[in-house]
C-alpha cells in the first residue's frame, strides 16, 4: 500500500509521524510521493486549539472527494484528535475509517493488513507505552528529532495534553544515546531532544541535565537541542550543563504563559512572575550569547487590563528574541473551560494583536542587533527564493539566508551578518 502521512501540531507529532512511516515500512507498505498517488492516507492531528482541530476536520472532509473516484482509499487519524474524538470522527461521515490514538500506533499496521478487522478505532491509553525500539524515518536530511519522553503530568488548567497524551514517562537513556548515535551514523548532525517538558526526565537513575551530558559526548554531534523546558523544573545543575556542553546551542525554548502572578496561579503554572525573571537573569549570566523564545498566552479566563498589561511589561524587560502568541482557546474537559467569567473572543483578538505587534518590533530589534556580527551556520538547505541562495540555522536557532551551493548544504559556513528582517539573517 502506498501511504502518506500529513502532519498538523508541534514537533511531537512530526516525531510522531516520523514513527509511524518506519512502522508503516517495516510492515511493507510505501511512501507515497504525493498524495494523489496515496492508497492511505494518515492525518496526524493536534487538539490543543479549537481552531487546530477544525483546520484538520476541514481538510479531512475536502479528501471525501478523493474517496467517491477510488474507493479503495483508507483514511486514517492519529494523534490527540484522535485520542480525544475517538470514535466520535467517524460519526461525522467524514470518511474516515481508522482512528488510532496516540498510545496505538503500534497497531496500524497489523489492522491495515486485515481485509476486514474486527474494529476500526483504537484510542486505549497506555502510560507505559515509549514505543521501544522503533527508529524514525527522518523526514528532514540534516535536523534530527529524538523523543525522549512522553506524556505530561502538569496540568495546566487550560491545556488537553496531559487528557489526550497521558502521564508523564522517559524513555530508556540507553535507547535515546543509541538513537542518537544512530542518527549521527546516517548524516544528522543537529539533534532536537523532545517531550512536553524535558525538564522533568528521569530514567535509569539519570535525570535531564546527566542526559546531555552524555549525549554532548557523541562525537559527530555538532548541535544539540531540547524543546519544551518548563519553568518551574529549570533547575541550575540544567542551566550549568548548558554552560559547560560545548554542542548544546545558546537558545532555550521557555513558555511564559503570562507576566501576571494571579493568572500564572489560577493557569496552574507552578511559578510567578519574579522567578520566571530570575530564571532568565540566570541563563544570561550562565550563557551570555543565549537566545530566548516563549510561548504567550492572552485572553485567559478572568484576565483584567492590567494582568494583561503585566504581560506586556516582563516581554518588554526579557525582550524575547520570538514569542509564540495564542490567545485562549477553551478545550472541553481542561479546568479553565469552566471558569465562568470568560473572555469575549473580541478582546482575545486584540490583546493578540497587542502582543504579537510588541513581540515584532523586539524580534526586529534583536535580529538588526546581529547586523556586523560573525555567526555560524548549518547549511540544511536551498533558500526557498533561490538556488543561488542556501539557507540554516545559527546555533541560536535564527535562520540565515546566503549566497552559496549545493556543496554547502550539510556543511558548518562561517558568515557575516549584514542586513536581518524579523524572521531572518542575510548574511554574506
Ligand atoms: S506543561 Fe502544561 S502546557 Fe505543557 S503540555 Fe503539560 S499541561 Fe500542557
């Protein structure tokens, strides 16, 4: 069967999805080219925002289309819709004819084979499941993702995840240095260490910060990452491992939420505003060079002006270099869904608009900041304007734009900054 796997969500699902295609392939089954070309169709799906889960059911129903002219075309959904519609999805006609949730990939394959399997919606949850043994079949060709844990056990009083993905469980250190090294065997060369909060890992005796430490240790390694970091979990053994690991990349990923100490609170965060700022004064202090991003969410159930106001300032003191900025989206099931004193989706919008047109004007800033300086470059691939042109990243996790050939990409460049927008370095 000839499958292709289309991915909505963070970098969960793309390794997710990485899994699923080597199950697939192992099972004997071929990547599709494109999806017209396609006997199955896999949508893996996210269910952290309402607008998320639309945009999937949207382009679910636009493939019916497909099913009328061959109706031997499967389509199966996988991941957190999944595991939260369930068997709901195929109620809605939409077409769909699998639904596995995000602890039964494992079974996909086995059920395709079957002409005709006994069910057609597989949503348990396991919370020991890691999928032991399973190595991805990367999709890009120089920026590996490996999973080191999966789950949440936090409970953010807005967020479906720890509903839909379960409790928190690190996989095997000995299977994430093997997959590592593996990967480094094929040509990666920049690796990014997932789990929906990294910070809390613990197998094996070891927990996140002893990780890296052996990972940084893997010669053909150049670039080492981790995304998501928690605050309340950044310990200062973290932050000095950071410091001493020389293939650990000045840039951390972590999510505010908000400046205000009540909503911080009542958001179920497990910190306030003054350590959130004191966290951040000491990764600089640690790491001078180090680059910050943060995800910001507005509009919160029962945020006044001045809490939101209060956001505004502490991204005015940290002066992210990006933020990712949500305005609240009530999930069915999460404790903030209840709260009675909801915010209009009017005055979500605007503070959105507040808080993203602040967050350029210093993302702006940031990269200018950079015009004259020397910076190092993972050349992954052509730029998406030229193929005069390539284009990677920094170790700070900005993309940089330059003249050059396809010899470069895969290849470490030294450039020059000499112009930058707010999403990108031109460099000579
Ligand atoms: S840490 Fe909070 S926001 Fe992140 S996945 Fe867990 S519950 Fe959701």
């Amino acid at each position: 069967m000839r499958f292709f796997v289309e991915t909505y969500g963070c970098q969960m699902n793309v390794a997710d999805s990485e899994m699923v295609t080597s199950m697939l392939i192992q099972a004997g089954h071929t990547p599709a080219t494109n999806i017209d070309d396609a006997q199955l169709i896999v949508f893996n799906t996210c269910s952290v925002r309402e607008h998320a889960e639309q945009r999937v059911l949207g382009r679910i129903a636009n493939e019916k289309h497909r099913k009328q002219q061959n109706p031997d075309l499967k389509i199966a959904v996988v991941g957190c819709m999944a595991q939260r519609m369930g068997k709901r999805l195929m109620e809605l006609e939409s077409g769909v004819d699998f639904v596995f949730g995000v602890d039964q990939y494992d079974k996909l394959a086995e059920i395709l084979a079957n002409d005709s399997p006994i069910q057609n919606h597989w949503t348990e949850m396991d919370n020991e499941q890691v999928y032991h043994g399973i190595l991805p079949t990367r999709l890009n060709r120089h920026c590996g993702f490996v999973t080191v844990m999966r789950g949440c056990d936090n409970f953010c009083s807005y967020c479906i995840v720890p509903y839909v993905r379960g409790r928190e469980r690190s996989r095997p250190a000995s299977d994430i240095v093997k997959e590592v090294e593996e990967a480094t065997l094929e040509g990666f060369r920049d690796i990014t260490l997932l789990g929906q909060n990294v910070n809390s890992y613990q197998n094996e005796g070891m927990d996140f910060a002893s990780l890296l430490r052996e990972l940084n240790q893997i010669d053909p390694l150049w670039r080492l990452r981790f995304v998501t970091s928690h605050p309340k979990d950044l310990s200062d053994n973290l932050i000095q491992t950071m410091a001493d690991c020389d293939k650990i990349c000045e840039h951390i990923h972590l999510p505010m939420q908000s400046g205000d100490d009540d909503v911080l609170f009542r958001m179920n965060r497990g910190y306030g505003s003054r350590h959130y700022y004191d966290l951040i004064t000491r990764l600089r202090t640690a790491i001078p060079d180090i680059a910050l991003t943060t995800d910001v969410l507005v509009g919160f159930p029962g945020e006044t002006e001045r809490q939101f106001e209060n956001t505004l300032e502490l991204m005015r003191q940290i002066q992210f270099d990006y933020a990712f900025c949500f305005k609240y989206s009530p999930r069915e099931g999460t404790a903030a869904a209840k709260s009675t004193d909801q915010i209009p989706e009017e005055l979500r919008l605007e503070r959105l608009q507040k808080t993203i047109d602040l967050q350029r004007e210093i993302t702006l800033h940031k990269f200018r900041s950079q015009i004259g300086k020397r910076v190092e470059v993972y050349v992954e691939d052509f730029s998406r304007k030229s193929h005069e042109q390539v284009s990677g990243k920094t170790r700070d996790f900005k993309i940089a734009v330059l003249s050059g050939t396809s010899d470069q990409i895969g290849s470490l460049v030294e450039a020059k900054v000499i112009d930058a927008t707010a999403g990108t370095l031109i460099c000579l």
